[in-house]
C-alpha cells in the first residue's frame, strides 16, 4: 500500500515538473522562432550565412539521435541524462549577450536545437516509467495544450517587446535560458519509480546497427516509421513552395499572423482534448491514417486560399487540429511501441528520422518549386500526405493500440 501510495505521489510529481518543463520552455521556443529575422537585423547576417543557417537546421536532429543513443546506453542514469540535456539547451544564449558575432550566434543555436531535441527521448522515459500509461494520454495532452495556448500569447508578445525595441533580444535570451536552468533544477528532484524490462535484442556499439536492429526484430514499428516517413516526406516537400505561394496571392502581414497565429493556435488547443480521448482507444495505425489524411486536406485548403482569405484561415485552423494529433503521436509513440522496455530508442528514432527528412526533402520540393511552380509542388506534397494515409489504411487489420502496444517482439 505505501509503495502504490508513493507511485502515485511519484507520477503526480513527473506530471507537474513536465508541466513546468513545457511552460518555462516555450518563451525561448518562441524567441528562437525569430531567430534568423534577429540574425539579420540586429547582427547583420548576411544570405551566406541565412543559407547556411537553415541548411544546418536539419542536421541538428540526426546529430541529436547520436547523442541520444550513445548517452543513453550509460546505465540507469535517466534523470541525470535528462538534466544534462536541459542545462545544454540553455548555456549557449548566455554567451551571445557578449559577443556580436554571426558565426558564434549560429554556433550557439545549434547547440540549443541538438540538446532540447535529444531532451524528448530521455523526457519520455521519464514519463512513461513514471505515470501509468492509463492516464498517460491525458496528462500530456493537457500539458501541451496548455503551452501552446501560452506559446500563441507570447508570440504576441515578445514581438510587440521587439517591436519597441530591438535590442532587447539579448537579454530576452538571458532570460529565457534562465529559465531553462530552473527547469533542470526542477527535473534533478525526480526519481524513477520503476525500472524497464531487458530488451530482447542485445544492445549493439553503434547506434545505427541498434537502430536496425531493433527495426527488425519490431515489424510494427518499422511498418509505423515506413507509412509516417512517406506523410512527412509529403509535408515538407511542399514547405519551401509555401512562403512564394502565399506572397502571389498579395495576403497582407496582418492575414498571415492571423493564420499562422490565432487560426493555427486555436485549432491546435480546441482540438487537443478530443485526439487525448480518441487516442486511449485508436489504434496507432487509425491516429496515422488521420494526421496523414489531415495534412493532405492542410495542402487542398491552402491551394484554395485563391479563392479568397477564408480559405487561408480554414486551411491553418485544421493544421493547427492535426499538427495536435501528430504531436502526441510522435511523442508518445516511442513508449506505446516500447511497452515494457526502455522507450529511448524507439523515440531516438523517430528524432532520427525528423533529421533524415529534413536534410533530404526540402531541397528536393525546392527544385521542383523552381521547375513547375507552387501549385504544382502543393499537389506533390498532398498527394504524398495521401498515400501514406492509404497505407496505413491498409495496414489498420493489424492494428497497434496506443493503450495496448503489440507484444510481437
């Protein structure tokens, strides 16, 4: 009896510094958000360096899967892995108050983007050894609802502190990876409460052979990652045709934020309460088959935003309604596959392949944008978004149930 009543105190505890990690994290997720508007305006970037910076972007993820796997084989060291994770994210904005230095900017943002995306492997863990998979769902649904919702505010209002003054960026930064460092203050107070099984496989040097390794031995999670990768592929190949598509159509700044903002941030908190209940009883396969559905019709309403704005903020509110779904899905589907083993490699995955995509899609959309124009680029991606809907269409005989992950090891 005192160890279920400790469990629960334990699960109560992970929720609410997971709650606090989300909140205290969001402020520089939304600074960051601007940060190659800052690197030009208030540094002095020049194309060079924009190009170089977003071409950079991308590799974070698979250099942060390295990290992850290679970290994460270090014993039971969980919370520590975690910390250490945060407290990297965080250093690097205060040297930037120092210097004005482009290359030393972007040096430091990419140490943020590698270390707060090796966080979420570790973070998961956390919270699946932690909090019952019953009320899993629910708890993270409202966790993210509840940053988004502060996301779309402070978005509104770092920019108007911007606005008056630009060179407050700075000690914005300071400020938020001050926060950051609270949010590690707050994850080293854990404690795990309950230990994974062995895994089957025995766990190989590299993490690429364990990576497929482990791709082989789960034929449903490598069926999962084959149907996602080809919906995802669609998604950001459409991506560099969106920003020239958009400026044809002559929609004013105002138009734009309302899209991106309000209708985005609405769809994605209205939605979240419903994708956590429809996710304690759907099948893996059936959340996919939405989200991949979900943002072909994203790309069908944009093209439509010809006809007029209505069909711009439409087209945004249901991407904010489906991007909900995939950001549980793509968090939480790394300890619904790993059942009763340790979840860090399945999530270190799908971080891997967030990378493989973005270092090979959207160059590939941008060329054919240049070759056959934005239209036709928008077609490319739905029609991609589709067929990896039909696939999981397919496969959802064999379904995989967030509650109740397969066994079939």
């Amino acid at each position: 009896m005192e160890r279920m009543s400790s469990a629960t105190e334990n699960a109560t505890k992970t929720k609410r510094v997971l709650l606090w990690t989300y909140l205290l994290s969001e402020p520089l997720v939304c600074l960051f958000g601007l940060f190659s508007v800052i690197l030009v305006k208030d540094l002095g970037a020049t194309a060079l360096q924009i190009a170089v910076f977003t071409m950079l972007k991308p590799t974070v993820s698979v250099i942060s899967y390295f990290w992850t796997s290679i970290v994460g084989q270090r014993g039971n060291v969980l919370i520590q892995n975690l910390v250490k994770t945060t407290y990297f994210s965080a250093l690097p904005f205060f040297f930037l108050y120092f210097f004005d230095n482009v290359w030393l900017a972007i040096a430091c943002s990419l140490i943020y983007m590698i270390f707060s995306r090796a966080q979420m492997p570790f973070l998961m863990e956390l919270f699946k050894r932690n909090v019952a998979k019953e009320s899993r769902e629910k708890s993270f649904g409202s966790i993210s609802m509840f940053a988004y919702a502060e996301g779309v505010i402070l978005s509104l209002v770092i920019g108007m502190t911007l606005d008056h003054n630009h060179t407050y960026f700075k000690e914005l930064f300071v400020l938020c990876s001050i926060l950051i460092l609270i949010v590690g203050l707050l994850q080293r107070r854990l404690h795990v409460t309950s230990e994974p099984e062995e895994c089957a496989a025995k766990k190989t040097s590299h993490p690429l052979k364990e990576t497929i390794a482990l791709l082989k031995r789960r034929k449903d999670f490598a069926r999962f990652q084959f149907g996602f990768m080809i919906s995802m592929i669609g998604l950001m190949f459409a991506m560099p045709a969106i920003p020239f598509f958009l400026s044809e159509q002559g929609h004013s700044y105002t138009t734009l934020m309302a899209a991106f903002s309000i209708c985005k941030g609405c769809g994605f908190v209205a939605a979240m309460p419903f994708w956590t209940k429809w996710m304690e009883k759907a099948s893996i396969e059936r959340q996919s088959l939405f989200v991949c559905v979900g943002f072909g019709l994203f790309y069908l309403l944009l093209a439509l935003s010809v006809l007029g704005p209505l069909w711009l903020f439409a087209s945004y509110l249901l991407y904010g309604i489906v991007q909900a779904a995939s950001h549980m899905l793509w968090h939480l589907s790394g300890p619904a596959f790993a059942n009763n083993e340790e979840s860090t490699p399945y999530s270190a995955v799908n971080v891997l392949m967030v990378g493989v995509r973005g270092i090979i899609v959207p160059p590939l959309g941008a060329y054919f944008f240049e070759c056959f124009g934005a239209v036709a680029t928008l077609i490319v991606g739905m029609a991609l978004c589709l067929l990896g809907g039909l696939y999981f269409c397919l496969r959802a005989r064999d379904e995989v149930s967030l509650l109740e992950p397969s066994q079939h090891h």
